[in-house]
C-alpha cells in the first residue's frame, strides 16, 4: 500500500515536471517572441515566415496585464502562422515611435512587406500601407483582433 502511493507520487512529480518543461503538452505552441530590444530587423525576418503581430505594453500598464492572455490565446490559435512579438514600449523607444504608439496597450498588425513597402491590417481587415489604419489602441477584445489576424492569413495565401 505505501509501496503503491509512493509510486503514484514520483510518477505524479515526474508528469508535473515534464509539464512544466513543456515536454508535455495539450497543444504545440509557437512561443510568443520576447526580446528586450526589438529591431524592424527582426520584424522584418519575422516577416519572411507570415504576418507579425506587435503588442506594445509596459510592466506598469495594467490594461496591459488585461490584454495579454487574450493576445497569448490567439498566439496558441494562430501558432506557425503570425509571429506574435511583445515589445515593452519603455526599452524600445525606437520602435515605439516608428508604430507612432502613444499609449499602450497598443496592437499593429503586419501582413507582409513587398518592395520595401509594409502592408498593415486594421480592425475592418482592409489591407493598408498607412501604419494609423493598423493601430489597435487600449484594451481591445479577441475577435476584433481575429478579424484583423484571419485577413493578415489570408493576404498571405
């Protein structure tokens, strides 16, 4: 009987464990890009692969803290074809600026880049290359951004 419960402990730690280290899992996910500097290099290599998805937020946001599960659940919906990227807007200013982010939690959406132009995606799913019609600004609900993100998909074919 103890020999018994004993068993079912270790085999119990071993599976908790696996979990934890991702051996084991419900589902395969593409694991969300976190970077402490993001460059338009790296989105542009992103790119190469599918849309990219950038949320800006900062630690001290708390719509932020809001928005990103639902940002980490399309990211395990949309694995292999968005590349999600979570960009703290104080430690890349740069960039922040470039996507003209003046509060956060704030969303762009990139479909592609052609001839070193850059194809956004608004909340209406219209393709774009003025980067205003891309921003998602505040707290902004899953299927808005689905809709955004299933267009994105399908501009890439």
């Amino acid at each position: 009987m103890i020999k018994t419960k004993t068993t079912i402990l270790a085999v119990s730690v071993v599976i908790c464990m696996m979990a934890f280290a991702g051996i084991v899992s419900s589902q395969s996910m593409q694991q969300p890009v976190l970077k402490s500097k993001v460059t338009m290099a790296d989105i542009d290599e992103a790119l190469k692969s599918g849309p990219v998805f950038l949320e800006f937020e900062t630690q001290e946001c708390g719509y932020c803290k809001q928005q990103r599960p639902m940002t980490e659940e399309l990211a395990g919906e949309y694995s292999g074809k968005v590349t999600f990227m979570f960009i703290d807007a104080n430690q890349n200013r740069d960039i922040a600026r470039t996507f003209l982010v003046s509060g956060v939690p704030q969303m762009n959406i990139i479909a592609k880049k052609e001839n070193g132009e850059y194809t956004y995606v608004g909340k209406d799913g219209k393709a774009s290359g003025n980067i205003n019609d891309s921003r998602f600004r505040g707290l902004t609900q899953k299927d808005t951004l689905k809709t955004a993100l299933d267009a994105a998909v399908n501009m890439r074919g």
